[in-house]
C-alpha cells in the first residue's frame, strides 16, 4: 500500500551551490525508515533540469565549430529568450510522466530524440523553432558530435526508474532569481513564479516546496569554491558562469512569493485555471552547514549531523502541515 506519511512530490529551490545537492547526500546516509517516519519523504527519485541546461551550452559550443551561430545563449551569459526558462520546466514535466510511467524509448539516434524533445518543449512555451531549420548537413554533424553524450544522458534517465511508484518521493532540483537589484515581483520570464506556472497540473497538485536558504553573495562564493573544471557536466561540482548568476541569481523571489500568498506557510501558484497552495518550508544555510556532507560519510562530524537534521526537520515539519489539506 502507498505511504499516506510521505510527500509525493518536494521541489528542491535554491540559488546555484546553496546546498541542494549536500542536503540530498544526507537524505541519502540516513535510514529510509527514519526519512520517512521524521521527514516525511520517501525513497528519493530525483529530477534536475542542470543535464539540459549542460546540453544546450554543449550545442551552442558544437554550432561555433560547425561555423554556425550560437542558438541558446550569447556566450558565458543568460539565455538568448528568456522564456527558455520554461523550456527546462516543460521538459521536467516530460521526465515526470516519462518516471511515473516508465516510458523507455527506443531510437536509433539519442542526439535526434533530444533535439526533438528541446525544440516541442520551446515551441509550448511560445519559442519559435531553432534547431528545426538547421542545414541538414549541420543537423546531421552536430548530432553525430552529441550522440554519445545525448545516449548516455537517456540512458541514465531511464535507468533511473523505479520498478514502482509506492512509497516514493520525486525531488525535482532546480534554481531560478533574477538580476541583482531587481524589484519584486520579478517580471516574466525570471523567477519561481513564472517557473511555477509551467509546471503540469499533476506535480502542483502533489508537490511541497524545500527551500534553502543563503544570500546571493554566499551563492555566488559557493559558486566559485565548487567549480570543477575537469568535470563541467557534474550537478555536484560544475560552475554557473559569473555573469549568470549577476543577471539570473543576483536575487530570487521565495521570501516575496511567502509574504504575498493567500495562506501562510505556502507558496499560491494561479495555473490551468486553478488556484494552488503548495506547502513551503525553509533551511537556512547561514552560514555554511552543508560543505561537510561533501566529505565521505563515516568523517561527519556528529554535532553538524545533529544541527543537519534539526533544521531539515523543521522546515519538513511546517511543508507537512499544510499538505494533503
């Protein structure tokens, strides 16, 4: 039978290198049973929109080879349409109904598939199509360079999919803000309420927000601390390129979406024609308490384990009581 205790959905917010990928290491060293009875999360499966975003700026950088013009973005800088930002939501939903339902694609050319998927996903988000009228002979190239990079990403994706959905908690990992100094509420296409209104009607129905919490400035120190240049494809050590995040997570609007919700502890999200509350809880990350999960798990110190989890389980505890309501 399902777990009624668990979340079924908590969408992981924070700006880039605030800790979502340690916090999820601790959830990962803790027994099931202890997540699910004190956090009210199950066995984790996880979403992430970082492997598109790595994709797009791979592509861009094999259309320069090509002698071709970038597609996504202008070089180390936000994206050319900003409503691109709803692409990566777009193709989240995908890989939840993918997930839930495992759906294993076969194709002959894992590149081709992905540039399909990108280029439908843009074009639902109001994006006129790219990558559709490329040369066929630049088409062709520049998919026989990504191909064993695009295989290997669908590959992982559908490895991941769990013989069963019961007792199960999707985690679905993403950053948004906007531009230092920016005023609230940040205008479309910047921020978590644009993002939010493009998820699909099944994860707002189902979803709790975990927001962590850190300034910009500690952000983009972070930022800077993790970047592994020999391993830029990795969600746990890659960097987001400076101007980045000045112009997209110099701020965000979490603690403005809070204070204007119609119920406290919630974030309201209009979509579909429909009003959501989606149940909001805050670790605070400041100062750092996370850098030390990086480590392997039998070094932990015991006392940062205990602060870990007192704080987890209290942002948990206040998602869990507005959920299911």
């Amino acid at each position: 039978m399902p777990n009624k205790n668990i979340f079924d959905v908590v969408l992981l917010f924070a700006l880039p290198a605030s800790g979502k990928s340690e916090v999820r290491r601790y959830m990962a060293n803790i027994s099931p049973e202890k997540l699910s009875e004190e956090f009210h999360i199950g066995d984790n499966l996880q979403l992430d929109d970082f492997p598109y975003v790595f994709m797009m700026r791979r592509i861009d950088e094999e259309l320069l080879k090509l002698g071709e013009p970038r597609m996504y973005y202008p070089g180390e800088d936000s994206f050319l349409d900003g409503r691109d930002w709803a692409t990566l939501t777009t193709l989240l939903n995908e890989d939840y109904y993918d997930m839930i339902n495992r759906n294993v694609v076969q194709c002959d050319s894992a590149a081709e598939y992905l540039f399909q998927r990108l280029e439908n996903a843009a074009i639902k988000v109001g994006i006129n199509p790219r990558l559709t009228y490329l040369k066929p002979e630049i088409r062709k190239a520049l998919a026989e360079a990504l191909e064993d990079e695009c295989r290997k990403m669908l590959d992982e994706k559908q490895a991941a999919y769990p013989d069963t959905m019961e007792n199960k908690t999707i985690i679905v990992e993403m950053s948004r803000g906007g531009a230092v100094g920016s005023t609230m509420p940040l205008a479309d296409p910047f921020g978590y309420q644009y993002t939010l209104r493009h998820f699909c009607p099944e994860i707002l129905e189902k979803a709790a927000i975990l927001y962590i919490e850190v300034t910009p400035e500690e952000s983009r120190r972070k930022n800077r601390e993790r970047f592994d240049p020999t391993n830029p494809g990795s969600s746990i050590n890659h960097g987001t390129p400076e101007l980045v995040m000045i112009n997209d997570y110099g701020c965000d609007d979490i603690a403005y979406l809070r204070s204007v919700s119609e119920v406290e502890n919630t974030v309201t999200v209009k979509s579909f024609d429909k009003t959501y509350h989606l149940p909001i809880g805050v670790f605070n990350n400041m100062p750092d308490r996370t850098t030390f999960l990086r480590d392997y798990p039998e070094k932990w110190d015991k006392d940062l384990v205990n602060d870990i989890e007192r704080l987890v389980k209290s942002a948990t505890d206040t998602m869990w009581a507005n959920y299911r309501k």
